[in-house]
C-alpha cells in the first residue's frame, strides 16, 4: 500500500528531544485544507533538534543535539516519497558540542551546522548519493558579550544561506553577532574564512535569522531581549531598519524567544516566545519598507513553544510545544494574519523543529 503524499497532503517531519535508543524523527501526512493529520512512521536519532530537507524530498538532515563524552553530529538520510520510510545513510562528527541547527544550500551540495556550546560551525559536502562527506571547514567563533552567564563566550544557534546562495550568515548568541561569510559551492572549501560582522545589540542573544523571499529584508529573532530585528539585505550586507518587540510592552516575565517565519504570501511574520510568554507574535510586514507593525500575540496552546511552521498553502500554522508534549494546529486568516485555534493538536514527545516537504 503507497502513502506517497498529494499536494492538500504533503509530509510533515517533526524532530524531538529523545535518548539514544529511541526515535527522535517523526513522519506525518498534513491536510493543508482541513488540519488533519496521521502518523506515517519514525526513525531513530539521539536528540534530532533540527531538520532540512532537499528540495526533491529524497535527502533529510537532522542534527544530533548532543555534547560532552557523546559530541555533536549530523545525520543524513533517505527518503521514500513513496513509502514515506527514511533510511539511515550516515552521520558525521559536527566538531562542536550540541549541534543546534541545520540547513541546505541552494545547489545541494552542501551542508552547513552551528554548534551551541561549541561556539563553532562546519560545512560538509552532500554527495550525489546523498550520504555527507567529511566536514571541509569548521568556522570558530571567539569573544564573549554582555550577560557573564549566557554570554561568556560563543554560541552557535543558526546557519543560514542567503536567498542569492552567495553567503552564510553565522548567528552567535554568545558574541552578539551575525558572520557573513562569501560563499563558493564550486570550490573545495566554500567559505571565505573573513566574514563581514554585524553587531547587533548587547545581550539581545540572535538566535535565528529568516530571510524574505521576495523582498531585500531579513529578519532575527533576539533569544535573551525579545525582540525582533529587521535588515535590509543587499550584497551580503546587513544594514539595520527597525527593532520592535516580539511582546506586550508590559511584559515582565522570564524572556526566551526561539523561532521566527514568514507566511507564503510574504505578507507576516510570526515569532515564538518560550519562557513565561507561551505566544505567539504576529507582525505584519510593510510590503516597501519591510518594517513590522504588530498585530497582537497568540497564546501557543501549549509550554515552551521552541518552533513554528506555516504550511505551504498558508491556511495554517503549527506551534511545537516542547515541554508540554504536543503540537498546536492554528487556522491563518490570510487576509488579517491573525490565528485561530482549531482544537487539533498532534501528540508527540519534546517536539523541537518542523518541516514540511512541499
């Protein structure tokens, strides 16, 4: 029997937080017209807390958030469209402890991770078999910021390629900084070792960044501070726009923001705040200028809500909760961008990262 998917029901991936023997990568099929979903399988992993797929669906990437005596990895993998089974290729050392995120560049040939408390990031080539090579270069990062705790040396939380596949923007919690790096997938070392520096604003902690699709803007998420920050995004420069918060001016609790997205249309943008907010933040995005004009928060069901998605359609958008065990399915009004509850939630444990494959 197929359970190769359709376009109204493509493949959701979800990666958790699991022990070494026990299976950290689950597969769904996702109604993008009606929220519904069923479980199609998993696959082992130790700690899968990020994923990326290749555009064709046939090759997964899941770090292996892991340290200490058990160091950092990524793994690669097949997958059967067809069947919806993913096969375990092969794994390679990150060199760096707890490997934290994951991406693909735009011609498939490489691989690129950060390293949380490694400080540090590698870059492997993608053979045409799909199984990774030996990382070609691992970026170091040094310095330290402004919170003696958080910030008293690097910290990896992002590797992400740019829209025109030209550069690598390294996000470092720990030095306050985006690394912009020159990027070359024809060559046997990729990266330019002498990146561009963007400092961004003393304890705000960038944790992830997300690029516009059609528009020259980029937007991060600052962990530590909350806040959003908007770039202008030209030539492998960074040029700073507006910095507004991910919530209520009033807002005095614990702060831990995590994940940020823009809907399919390029028209919002939303953002996950853990800590004691649990919402969600919905921006619109000023179609000239880029800037975000808040439209209001979104509780997100849930506790710790470290990752969102929004489907392909844009009819809906997902919220993983990783401390209360569940995934929350939010109908988007396209026109408003505001978010409704439907009462759908998928049970899996420790959900961290998700995707989907289009």
């Amino acid at each position: 029997m197929t359970v190769q998917a359709s376009i109204a029901q493509p493949y959701l991936f979800v990666g958790c937080y699991a022990a070494k023997d026990s299976n950290s990568i689950y597969t769904y099929h996702f109604n993008t017209n009606t929220g519904e979903f069923n479980s199609v399988g998993s696959a082992l992993l130790e700690n899968a807390s990020y994923l990326a797929i290749t555009p064709d669906g046939t090759s997964l990437f899941a770090v292996s958030e892991t340290g200490g005596k058990t160091p950092g990895a990524v793994a690669a993998f097949s997958f059967d469209p067809d069947s919806g089974e993913l096969e375990f290729n092969n794994k390679q050392p990150s060199h760096g402890d707890h490997t934290c995120h994951v991406s693909i560049d735009k011609t498939n040939k490489w691989v690129a991770v950060a390293n949380y408390t490694g400080g540090n990031f590698s870059i492997y080539p993608l053979n045409s078999d799909g199984y990774l090579g030996v990382a070609a270069q691992t970026i170091q990062h040094t310095g330290r910021s402004v919170d003696k705790e958080r910030q008293d040396k690097p910290y990896g939380h992002a590797a992400v390629f740019t829209p025109d596949n030209r550069f690598l923007v390294l996000v470092d919690l720990g030095i306050d900084k985006l690394m912009i790096h020159a990027f070359d997938p024809g060559k046997e070392k990729p990266l330019n070792e002498t990146p561009t520096e963007v400092k961004t604003t003393p304890g705000a902690g960038p944790r992830h960044i997300v690029f516009h699709e059609q528009l020259p803007f980029a937007y991060v998420i600052e962990e530590m501070l909350g806040y959003v920050d908007v770039y202008r995004y030209n030539d492998g420069h960074l040029t700073p726009l507006q910095r507004i918060n991910s919530h209520p001016a009033d807002f005095k609790g614990e702060i831990a923001s995590a994940a940020i997205r823009i809907s399919p249309d390029g028209k919002f943008l939303y953002a996950s705040n853990r800590g004691e907010s649990n919402t969600i933040s919905i921006f619109a995005i000023d179609q000239q200028t880029g800037q975000l004009q808040s439209l209001g928060f979104q509780k997100s069901g849930g506790e710790w809500p470290r990752d969102i998605l929004i489907d392909p359609t844009g009819n809906f958008l997902l919220a993983a909760n990783v401390m209360s065990n569940n995934i929350t399915i939010f109908k988007r009004d396209k026109q408003t961008g505001l978010l409704q509850p439907t009462g759908k939630e998928i049970s899996v444990p420790q959900p961290v990262s998700m995707l989907i494959l289009e």
